[in-house]
C-alpha cells in the first residue's frame, strides 16, 4: 500500500524539523527562566505574572492536547458523530469551569487544587487525599501523551514495531523531565503560548485547505467520507437512503454508554488538576476569569476543524481508515497522514507533515510538562510540606522535593505509555477526566457553595470517587474483553461500559451528602472566612492559614 511506503516522508527531514521545534522551545524556556526558580512560588505558578490573555492562550495550548488532534481526528476519521462527541463534550465542560469554578477558586487557593479543599476543613487528611487524587489523574493523562508521542515520531521516522515506540516514548519521558527541571511553571506557560498559537494556526490552514478540495461544500466532504469507508464494521457506514453523516455505530446502540462519556467529558474539566492550577498564574480573580473566555474562544475554534479534519483524513487519504489503521499509532496518525497527503505526497507532503507533526510534538511536550508540574507539586506542596513538615517546610528545600518528584513521575509515565501505545489517546483522556469529575469536582464545589459540607464528607467524596472510578476501568472493556482493550488477550470485565463516570460520578456526590451528615459541623470561622474570599478575593493573595 502506497500510503505505509511513502506517507512517513523523509526521515531526514522529519528529524531536523523537529529538532528545530525542541532547540526552539527549549531557547525560551531557558530565555524566560535565567532568574532561576528559588521560590515555591516561581516553580508552580511563575510568580502569578500572566495577563488573562497569556493564561487564556496557555490554558489553549495545556488543553488542546495530543488527545485534542491527534486522538479527536483520528476517533471523527473512524467513528464519525462518535468521535465527535469529544470535541463537543470538551468544549461545553468549560461553561463549568468559567460559571462555576475559575473565579472562585483563584480567589481562595495559592499554588494547588488542595489549598482550596482543605481551607475550611482538617488540613493533612484533606491534602493527602486531593494530592493522591491529583496524582492519580496526572498519571491517566500522561499515559495518553506518551501513547501519542510514540506512535507520532515512530509514524514520521519511518520506526515500525514495538521496540522503536517504546524506544521514543522513553526519549520522550527524558525531554519531559528536562523541560520541567530547567523551566518550571514559567517556561513551560511560554512554550503553552506559542504552542497553542502553533496548534491553532496549523489546524486552520489544514481545515481550509480541506475544505476547498471539496469546494467548500460539506456535504460532499461527508459524503466522500462514507463512499470512501463503506464498510459495516467501521464507523462510517452508509444507510438510510441519502444520508451523508455516518451512524452513530459504537453509541447508536448503547445509549447508556454514550451518557457515561458524556458525563465525563463534560464534568471533567473543573476537576482537573493542571487546568486549575493555571488559575494561579494571575494575579487576580478577574483575570483567571478573563484567561477562561480567551481560553473558550480559542479552543472552540479549534476543535470546529476537528470535524472538518476527520472527516477530511476519511475522505483524502488513499485507502481510508484501513490505510490509517496499518500505520504507527493507528488511528491517532490520521491527522499527520492527512498533512502528508493535502499536498498530494512526495516533497511537497513531506515538509508539510513535518511541520505539523513537529506542531503535534510540541503539543505533547507542553501538556506533559504542564501535568508533570502539577503532579509534583502536589506531592511536595501538599504531602511533604503541609502534612509532613506541618506547613514549615524550608521553600529551596521543597522546589528540591518537587524536582525529584519530577524524575519519579516521569519514570512512570515512561512504563505507562509503553503500556498504553496502542490505545486512542481521545479515549484514554476521557478516562482521565472521569477520575477528576468523580474524585474531585463535588468536592470543589460542595467546599465552595455547602456551608453545611465537612471534613468526612469531602474525604468520603475523594476517596469514593477515585476507588470507583478506577475499579470500574479496571474491571471494563477498556481495559480487557475488547480487541481495542489494553489487554484483548484476556477478559476479567464485568463492568459493560468503556467509561465509568455514569456510575462514579453520582456515588461520589452521594458519598460526600452521607459524608457530611454523619459528621458534624466544624471551622464555622474558616467557613465564612471562606465565602466571603471566594465570592470577593479579599485576602487572596495572602498566605493560607489553618
């Protein structure tokens, strides 16, 4: 097949392009951190020295993910209105984040998601369970990540097998932990900037040019798509007389699945923890809520060319999804492959696949940059500081645990996307934004909204939701039972459904109600304390005391 000779372009090419991309950002991130990063503050949040438009475009680039083009293409490529479905769910969940969570949230906090859990409630066991939590769901979406860098760089250096994506993902792992070591908070929000502004840019030109091969004329791009890929076992099916669209063929008939992604999409982003760590970036409330209505526009443009972009993947590239599937990454190379052959192949393809494939790797370097940050701070704000040194650790010596920290989450995530390499990395975040609906979003928000809301109820909410949410991924098709399952060679699910949030979600909510009425009520001062912060950001730039 002429598309898994050529479609790789030129080695040589591909790799000075993207050596160009890494020297390029690795110059800023070392240009914007000559000051160094002696305090905590500088290592998680960059002083807090972003306007609302720089967080809105980094909040865009730590967002639009290698899940965002890479996975989202690929899932519309094959699955149609499926596919879909993730650019709109992760679009809408972002009118939660603004309306409910953004403003608030800046006004009470100071470097972690646990400083707002824990205000109003016993310090350490409220902090040992948001950190855990923080680092569970850092771990989900690293794994997509690492998933779509390997299979990325494997397509565009011409690598074939197992050996040579498990080789790159741990060359990524490395590039990661260098990124986070030198940069920090500060370097890696520029490299968010210009990265998202790249991203953008990129799938904009892609999107148009897709759309005059077709004369601007949806209807046949959709149409083209089907003939193309008129398979029953695939997405894109035709039926029903003229129809264009394809069926809904993995949620037509499970509409009970359909509902728990949904859930999870949509609920997931409030309870990110990297997302909202970037509200402490600026130095106000009211550009935390500004850096979101800039972060809402950019990313709804972008994930409008999703569908043009799948649909575009299914329609040009020569052979379709069968084409798709035989490459590195699978469905996650459709986007690239859709570069290489806008311009038709040879030359021409080559340099345009590289750069956006450079595009996609920078992609991939921020976000993972970004949840590395995330994670470690968590770990040594909230474990080693508040609970270990009770809230008096020395501030170098605590950059110095979150730099270590850095080295073991990257170590992990290493042998987490060898292990996840072949799954659509759309899918795999989605599972990422399930645990943080489920294990952290009715927490933040019974701490911000219920007076009457304690220190049981918020640890049963936590714990409730992260147990379940990860015992029904493991015991899904997501993870056995399935050809598309992490392990297809064996079958323990019991549980029907790919994604758990229908379920979690509502036992976490459920839990943090019991929780909280079974204790009693506690810290009325912190309490009022509390609202009144949240609601007027006075006080929000001071220390948090407990």
């Amino acid at each position: 097949m002429r598309l898994l000779e050529t479609a790789l372009g030129s080695p040589l090419l591909n790799i000075i392009i993207f050596g160009v991309f890494v020297v390029g950002t690795m110059a800023v991130v070392i240009t914007v951190t000559r000051s160094g990063q002696k305090s905590a503050g500088e290592m998680y949040t960059g002083g807090a020295a972003f306007s609302g438009r720089q967080n809105g475009l980094a909040i865009a680039g730590d967002y639009l993910s290698a899940a965002s083009f890479l996975g989202i293409v690929g899932a519309i490529a094959f699955y149609g209105y499926d596919g879909l479905l993730y650019s709109i769910g992760f679009l809408v969940a972002w009118l939660v984040a603004l309306l409910l969570v953004a403003e608030p949230l800046r006004n009470t906090g100071r470097y972690t998601m646990a400083d707002v859990l824990s205000f109003r409630m016993k310090n350490k066991p409220v902090r040992m369970a948001a950190a855990l939590s923080t680092l569970v769901i850092s771990f989900f979406y690293l794994l997509a990540q690492m998933a779509g860098a390997g299979g990325l760089v494997s397509l565009l250096l011409g690598l074939k097998g197992d050996l040579a994506q498990n080789t790159i993902i741990v060359l990524v792992g490395i590039l990661m932990i260098i990124y986070v070591m030198i940069g920090g908070m500060k370097g890696t929000t520029w490299v968010q900037m210009i990265k998202a502004v790249l991203l953008i840019l990129g799938a904009a030109i892609m999107s148009i040019w897709v759309l005059a091969t077709f004369g601007f004329n949806l209807s046949e791009l959709f149409g083209k798509a089907v003939e193309v890929n008129n398979d029953p076992a695939k997405g894109l099916v035709a039926q029903a007389g003229d129809m264009l669209l394809p069926p809904m063929s993995k949620y037509g008939s499970n509409p009970v699945g359909f509902i728990s992604l949904s859930m999870a999409l949509v609920f997931g982003t409030a309870g990110l923890p990297h997302v909202l760590m970037r509200f402490y970036t600026v130095p106000t409330a009211h550009e935390a809520r500004r850096s979101v209505t800039w972060a809402i526009g950019l990313i709804g443009a972008f994930y409008l060319f999703t569908l043009i972009l799948g649909f575009g993947a299914a329609a040009i590239i020569p052979g379709g999804q069968q084409a798709i599937e035989a490459l590195p990454g699978k469905a996650n190379a459709a986007a690239p492959a859709l570069a290489y052959w806008l311009p038709g192949g040879d030359l021409g393809g080559s340099i345009f696949l590289a750069v956006i494939s450079g595009v996609a790797f920078a992609t991939i370097l921020a976000v993972v940059a970004g949840l590395t940050i995330t994670a470690s701070a968590s770990f040594a704000h909230d474990i080693y500081n508040a609970v270990l040194k009770d809230g008096k650790a020395d501030p170098a010596k605590e950059v110095k645990v979150a730099r270590y920290t850095v080295l073991v989450i990257g170590a992990l995530a290493i042998v987490g996307g060898i292990a996840a390499k072949s799954q659509n990395i759309a899918f795999l975040v989605a599972l990422a934004f399930a645990i943080a609906a489920s294990a952290n979003l009715p927490s933040i928000l019974f701490s911000l909204y219920w007076k009457r809301f304690n220190t049981r109820g918020s640890l049963a909410s936590i714990y409730t939701g992260l147990a379940s949410s990860l015992i029904l991924i493991v015991f899904s098709p997501a993870v056995s039972g399935a050809k598309t399952s992490m392990m297809p060679d064996v079958d323990f699910a019991w549980f029907p459904y790919d994604n758990p949030a229908l379920v979690s979600i509502p036992l976490s909510f459920l839990a943090a109600v019991i929780g909280t009425y079974t204790g009693k009520a506690e810290f009325p001062e912190k309490q009022k304390e509390m609202e009144v912060r949240s609601m007027t950001g006075a006080g929000a730039d001071g220390a948090i005391a407990h």
